[in-house]
C-alpha cells in the first residue's frame, strides 16, 4: 500500500510540474543611439497578392542618419543622389513612442506619424517595420540600420 501511494504521489507531481505552461517573453529592445539606414525591404499585399522588393543603399544615402534619444525626442536625416549629387531631402526633428511589446511610433515635425515595430535589435544592428493598412492592403517597409 505504500508502495502505491507512492507510486501516486510521484505521478501526480510529474504531471503537476510537466503541465506547467514555459512563458517565452518577447524581448525588449531599445532603439536609442543614432543608427545608418543601408536597406529597406517594401512589402505590399492586396487582395491576397504580396510583392516585396528589396532597396540596398547607395553610399550617399548611407550617409542618412536616424537618431533616438533616451528622452523619446531624436531626428532624421535623409540623404538621396537622384538628382545626381548627394543632397539632403529631410532634415527634421521627431519624438517617438516605444511600448514594452516593440511597437513604435514617430511623429514628425509636421504632424505625420508612422506606427509600426523594432523587430530586432542588438548592440550593432536594428530593424524597424513601419506599417500601414487601407482598406484591403497591407504596405510595410522595413528598415535595416548599423549603429552609427
């Protein structure tokens, strides 16, 4: 008899603690620190339909610069040679939100606001996805950043 309610005792332990659920928590990342643009990867989906084009960077727009200060305010700087030379295209402050799941939002200086998400970010290298939904299509454009 003992050796049974041991048996039990055991068996109802081992389902105790194997039934118990491992949480897996999203990281928190931090976007502070001033970070260099080389590529964006534009997704759109309409009716079912995805088409994803990647831009890499050329070495003037490397030259671009987003900035995010610990006090949620930073900057952007936009850089692009279509005219031929390299010439600045924006140049403005921002303030920014970022919650405990990742999501964030920059307003710029004239009131836009992008929302979208860091979806990684380590000690070199960032990647934010900005997202917008009209109607039936989805676009994102995701960014890739080097720490600067």
């Amino acid at each position: 008899m003992k050796k049974l309610a041991l048996y039990f005792s055991v068996l109802l332990m081992t389902a105790t603690f194997s039934c118990k659920q491992d949480r897996t928590e999203n990281p928190q990342y931090t976007v502070v620190g001033t970070w260099q643009p080389y590529k964006i990867v534009e997704t759109t989906v309409a009716n079912g339909v995805s088409d994803s084009q990647v831009y890499n960077f050329s070495t003037c727009e490397k030259d671009s610069r987003w900035t995010f200060t610990a006090d949620y305010k930073g900057s952007q700087l936009t850089k692009s040679d279509a005219s031929g030379t390299c010439d600045i295209i924006k140049s403005e402050n921002i303030t920014y939100t970022l919650d405990t799941n990742n999501a964030i939002s920059i307003t710029h200086q004239n009131g836009d606001v992008d929302y979208g998400r860091v979806t990684s970010a380590t000690d070199t290298k960032m990647n934010i996805v900005l997202e917008t939904n009209t109607g039936n299509v989805y676009h994102s454009l995701t960014y890739s950043f080097n720490r600067k």
